[in-house]
C-alpha cells in the first residue's frame, strides 16, 4: 500500500508530483479530445460541451499548480474538481447505466495515492453517497438514458481512463520496488549498525579498563565487569548505586569539587585517584569522567572511565630511585645532590657547609680484599655516616669512594662561625671512621665478620656564597679543597680558599701546556753520576727537565705531579725512554761496567704492550739492554703482581737489570724482593741525609745494607751531599755507589760528559 495513504501529502514527493503532473495533462487532453468530438456533431450537446470545457480549464490549473510548485493545491483540484464533474456527466448521461462510473473508481484510488487516507475516506464516503443516490433515481427514472452515439469521444474517454490507471499502476510498482529497496538497505544498515553496537558492547564488557555510566543524578546505570572485578561486586551489584559511593570514592574534597564544577559545566575532568584494589593492596587510578550528549548537544549521561596505573606509578618511582639514589649504599647520588644544590641556590640566603669526603688507599684495599668486600666497606661508611648526621643534614654517595655531606643552615650564624662549625664536624668525621667498621664477609652458615678502619680526606666549602652561585661551583670548590687535603696525607681536613682556584688554575694551565710540550719536543734529560766509593764512574740516573719557550726551565717539582695526576706521565715517560736509549747508543761514555738508570711510573710500567714497546726502542736505537738500568717503586708491583714479575723478567732476560727505588720509605716486603729480579737497591735520600745524627735511621740503613748483602743486591745512596754522609754510608759497605749533590747537580747530556771525564778511567 502507497506510504501516501498514511501520512500527509508533502510538495516534495517525487511520485505525488509524477503522478499529479500526469493525471492534470491527462485531464486536459482527453477533456479537449471530447470536447473536439463533441463540437464536430450535427446535434451539438451543448451541456456536456460546457461540462468538457470545464474539465479543460480543470486540466489547465493542474498542470499550472504543478508548474508553481503547489502540488498539493493541484492534487485537490484534480481530485474534487473531476469528482465533481464526473458527478454532473454521470448524472446527464445515463446515470449508474452509463459509462462514467469508471471515473468515480479512478479518482478514489488517485486521491489514496496524492492526498492520502483522509481525502480518499470522504471521497469514498461521497462517492458511496453519488451511487445510492444514482440507483434511487435509477428506480425513478429520473436520469436520462446513457448516449454512445459518439464514439470518438467514447474511445477518447476510455483512453484517457486507461492512460491514468495504468500510470497509476507503473507508479505503484516503481513506488513498491523504491520502498523495498530502501527499506533492504535499512535493513542492511541496521544490521551493521547492530553488528557495530555488538563489538563496541563486546569490547566495554570485555575491556580491561573499568568503565562506568551514571545518570544525571549520578546514579550508576550500567559498570561493565572489569569494574564489578575490581571491586569484587557480583553482576548487577554496582547498579543503582552513586557513584561517589561506589566509583570515585577516594577523590580527595578538593577533586570532588572540582569534579562538581565540571559537571555542572558539562565539561571532561580527569585526575588520580587512590584507593584500596581487591587485593587489599594500595592503587593508583587515573580517573576520566566525560559527558554523553546527544545530537542536540543535550547531557543525558556521564560516562566514568578508570586505567589503573599503579605499575606505572611504581616503575616512575624506581626510574626516580635509579635516577637520584645510590644502588649499593641506598644514599642519594651525584645526581639528587645537584638538584638539592640547584634549588638551594635559588632560593637560600644563608650558606651551609658541603663537605666532600675521599676514602685514603680505597683501591688498594678493593684489590687486596676484593671487590665484594670493599662494596661492603662503602656500605659500612655510608651506613656510619647517616646514622651520626646532625638533624637536617644530608649524606650523598657522588661515585667510587666519594661522599659529600650538605650540613643544614644556621640562620643569623657568621660564615667564619659556620665555617668553624663545619670543620669541628670534620673532624667528627674522621673520628667516626676511625672507629671499627664491621664487614661481613662470608653469608649463610658459615657466615663471618671483619672489621676495619678507615682514613679519609675532607673538603670543604660554603654554598651558596653568591647570589647565582651553581651546584657545579659548589662542588668543584669542595673538590680543590679535597685535593688540597689529600695532597697533605690521609686524615686531613681543608677549607676551600680563593687561592686553591688559582692553583687549580694554574695546574689546568700546566698540564694543558706539558701536552703540548711533549709534542713539541720541549722536554729534555740531564744526567745525575753515581760513582764508588773511590771516585770512579759507575753509571748515571737520567732525570727529565722542561725547557718552556716563556718561563725556562720548569722544576720537575712542579710539572711531575700533574703528569702523575693527568696521565701525562706515560706519554712523558716514553719520550725519557727514547732519548735515553739513543743517547745510550750514541754518546754514553766508553766506561766498563756503565749503567745507565731510567725511573719508570707505575702506570707506564702496567700498560700492555710495555714490554714491546721498550724492546722496539732498544732496536731502532741500537742501545745495549745490558747498560739499561729500570728504577722502579713498590707501586709498581702493588697493583698486579703477577704481571709486574712476568714483564720484568721478559726484560730481564735481555740483560736489563731494574733497581728498586726508595727502599725502605713504603711497605716492601722481604717475600717481594725475594721473586722479583731485582739487581739493585736505592736507599732513599732521607735515612742517607739523618743516619748520622739519628740512631733509628741509622740502624733502618744497616737493615737495608743487610737485606741487600743476604740477597747480593747492589746499593746506590742516593742524595749524598757531603763527605761525612758518603764516609758514614762508605763505612758500612765498601762497595755501594753514591749520587746526590756531593757529585753535581744534574746536568744536560753535553755538559755531563765534559765534567765527568777526569771520573772515567783513561
């Protein structure tokens, strides 16, 4: 059945305008062909003519109303206007006996399809009246009979219903067939729409994320079953209830305001909430609440949607710990105290004390004990250091062996008070360390404990002491001032002064340009005799000077230690070794038995490939090995022993003989003599210089020349600088060999030869 029949006709209808535009042209042209029919009769009829005409005037104002948009208008005016026409033609030619019933039929269904089901009741109603009025006067033969005799308006007449009822039919297919075809693609829609709305409900239940919709009363209307999980609510539990009751419970009075605020305003809030989960445990959920509008922008719902970030929160928190914390002694690291430095630097107006701690001998220690148990000594220190700290002071681990302590404020104190203050602490310190240390080391069953002391240098400095004073001047003063203290000895304290900057400076300056010095070739050797005790050459100790193109010659006092401390002394240390192997090769005096001596460095002497290296310059110079002579410390085996006894007898084995130097100044032990090849001792200049005048250096130097004759080593005195020293050291052993001032200062290589010809043998 046309849609038409139940709803109000609209101007817009596609078929209501086809099928109008089609029965007003119809009208007219089947109402003109009559009328032509009609005109062309002997006898003119001249009421149907007039009756005709009409319906050509009838057609004419359809088709125009169509034309003008006014389909409805002309709809009507089709309808009742050929109503009522048909009426008057029915009634003058034949009544229910003529042909013109065939009308009544069409306009009935015409008018259900254009004007719908009210237009088609009345004119059925009026129609059904038409008829039983046509039988009553049927009866009464009131009505004229019907006239046929003209049967081109006849045919004219059934064409013109034939044309409008088949139309009618096409329409009424193609209508159909439309309909269909829109209602299979709402189907189909629906279909997708459904599958659409089963997913999206499939994926809400099925969600890890807990989700929530309340109604505008915050009343709970549906909680899918993450939700329900996380509460430990069967289904269905949470309905009804409020949400502030159930969902965001745990949102602190101030979010819950806010949350109010952005209801009331209709707008998205978000922030944590924390709150007990299932498991009783603690958790942290970032809570979305966002509004659901409709088409018209209306809030009907709000929609809860909650993400436990709980783990995020607690990998934050370990990335923070890792970040700002020490993981072997639990102190805050570098790191955190840069950042405590940063915002005190903004915002202090009292300086406090920072103190940076070094541990004396660390690295021994953690060679000698193992690396598992000096990680317990630096537990232990950092655990003795925190558990002493005054209120509000601070211990942080800054890497190795290194501690800084940041003491609180005194508000109202004199920096020479806090200063004063800071280094009375200082020696607490010190104190604190020098108590014994437990360290366990052995677990389980067997389990044991050690213990030990512990030295270790203090600087210190005050921060802020400007405004815009920086974390990282801070610390570089509390670093100088820890450099100070550790050059003077273990267990020193030093308060950071303007001039350690200027040391520090020059010391930067210095090694910058011993670098350049040792490309630039500006190093050069001077030579030191040593002789016996009847005033022959022997052999001679080279010893490096720098020669600066500004300052002259630099003392090794000055230059030698920031080489040690750079590094530099490696690179310093193979250049001495060339020049005095060529030297050895090309210039060295024709004395029999002459050895020339070369100090090394501990840190030279370990680095791989020393042995090679020293083997490639005795090649290219074509020095004799057997005339070398390597003066070494106890450094030099104190670190990797093994190592240090397989270099030395690799060049032992080409004839070079090595000299233990400043023996009886550090720990050398009798076992260590014993294994390495050692040829030669140096007693060191301070029992040389003090043995007369003091009994204890005295009987040191006999102990020395004993060892030395058990285990048939040669003996250098070194810094002789009088006759008595030489006659004291001569009493004892007649065949030991002196050097020192006595003979001469250290001379370049050119000036040495000529002053030590009357020594050599002609």
């Amino acid at each position: 059945m046309p849609l038409a029949l139940f709803s109000r006709p609209k101007e817009d209808d596609a078929t209501l305008v086809a099928l109008v535009k089609v029965a007003g042209w119809t009208v007219l042209l089947a109402a003109f062909g009559i009328l032509l029919a009609l005109l062309s009769q002997d006898e003119v009829p001249w009421l149907h003519v007039w009756l005709h005409l009409g319906a050509v005037l009838l057609g004419l104002v359809t088709v125009l109303g169509v034309a003008r948009g006014r389909v409805v208008f002309a709809a009507r005016c089709v309808v009742w206007g050929m109503w009522v026409l048909a009426t008057l033609v029915t009634i003058n030619n034949g009544g229910v006996r003529g042909p013109n019933l065939l009308n009544f039929l069409v306009m009935v269904v015409f008018a259900g399809w254009v004007l719908g089901i009210r237009a088609t009741v009345a004119l059925t109603l009026c129609t059904a009246g038409l008829f039983g009025a046509l039988l009553w006067a049927d009866t009464q033969a009131l009505i004229p009979p019907a006239d046929f005799d003209n049967h081109i308006a006849y045919g004219i007449y059934l064409t013109g219903i034939l044309v409008l009822t088949a139309y009618m039919t096409l329409m009424s297919r193609h209508s159909y067939l439309g309909q269909l075809r829109q209602v299979q693609r709402t189907a189909a829609d629906l279909a997708g729409r459904e599958l659409e709305l089963r997913k999206l409900q499939l994926a809400v239940e099925q969600s890890p994320e807990c989700l929530v919709i309340t109604n505008l009363d915050q009343r709970i209307e549906y909680a899918n079953p993450a939700f329900e999980q996380s509460l430990g609510l069967g289904p269905g539990q949470a309905l009804g209830g409020l949400s502030g009751e159930v969902s965001t419970r745990g949102l602190s009075p101030e979010q819950q305001a806010d949350l109010q605020a952005a209801r009331l305003q209709g707008q998205t809030w978000s922030g944590e909430l924390v709150r007990r989960r299932r498991d009783g445990q603690p958790g942290v959920e970032w809570l979305v609440v966002a509004p659901v509008r409709q088409p018209d922008g209306a809030v009907t719902h709000w929609v809860e949607i909650k993400h436990d970030i709980t783990e995020r929160r607690r990998a934050e928190a370990e990335i923070h710990r890792l970040a700002y914390f020490d993981s072997l002694t639990g102190l805050p690291n570098r790191a955190a105290l840069l950042e405590r430095l940063q915002g005190l630097s903004a915002r202090a107006t009292v300086s406090r004390p920072l103190l940076q701690l070094n541990l004396a001998r660390f690295r021994t220690f953690n060679e000698a004990r193992g690396h598992a148990v000096g990680d317990q000594l630096l537990r232990a220190v950092a655990l003795r250091l925190s558990e002493h700290l005054p209120e509000g002071a601070h211990a942080y681990r800054l890497g190795s062996d290194e501690f800084a302590i940041l003491l609180p404020a005194r508000p109202g104190q004199d920096d020479r008070v806090t200063a004063a203050d800071a280094l009375a602490f200082a020696t607490q310190v010190h104190d604190l360390l020098q108590a014994p240390l437990d360290l366990p080391t052995a677990a389980g069953e067997g389990a044991s404990h050690d213990s030990c002391r512990v030295a270790c240098s203090l600087g210190i400095t005050l921060f802020p002491q400007h405004k815009g004073d920086g974390p990282l001047e801070g610390l570089r003063r509390s670093g100088m001032a820890l450099h100070d203290a550790r050059s003077q000895g273990a267990g020193q304290s030093c308060l950071f002064s303007p001039g350690m900057a200027e040391v520090a400076e020059r010391r930067f300056t210095l090694e910058r340009e011993l670098r350049h010095a040792v490309a630039a070739d500006e190093l050069v050797i001077h030579l030191q005799s040593q002789i016996n005790t009847d005033g022959r050459l022997c052999g001679a100790e080279v010893l490096v000077r720098w020669l600066h193109p500004q300052r002259g010659l630099v003392p090794p006092g000055e230059f030698i230690p920031v080489a040690e401390e750079s590094g530099l002394i490696v690179a310093v240390g193979d250049w001495v070794l060339s020049r005095a192997c060529r030297w050895l090769a090309r210039e060295a005096p024709s004395v029999p038995g002459f050895r020339l001596s070369v100090n090394l460095s501990p840190r030279q002497f370990a680095r791989p490939g020393f042995v090679e290296h020293l083997q490639a310059c005795l090649s290219e110079s074509g020095a004799d090995p057997g005339q070398l002579t390597l003066e070494v410390t106890e450094g030099v085996v104190i670190g990797d022993f093994e190592d240090a006894v397989d270099k030395m007898r690799q060049l032992a084995a080409l004839g070079i003989e090595f000299s233990l130097d400043d023996f009886g100044t550090g720990y050398s032990s009798l076992a260590y003599l014993k294994r390495l090849p050692i040829h030669e001792l140096k007693i060191d200049k301070t029992f040389v210089q003090c043995a007369q005048d003091s009994p204890d250096d005295a009987s040191l130097v006999d102990s020395i020349l004993l060892v030395a004759e058990r285990l048939r080593l040669r003996v250098v005195a070194e810094g002789v600088e009088t006759q008595a020293q030489a006659d004291f050291m001569a009493q004892r052993l007649p065949g030991i060999l002196f050097q020192g001032y006595w003979l001469g200062r250290p001379m370049p290589t050119e000036q040495w030869l000529d002053s030590v010809r009357d020594l050599a043998p002609g």
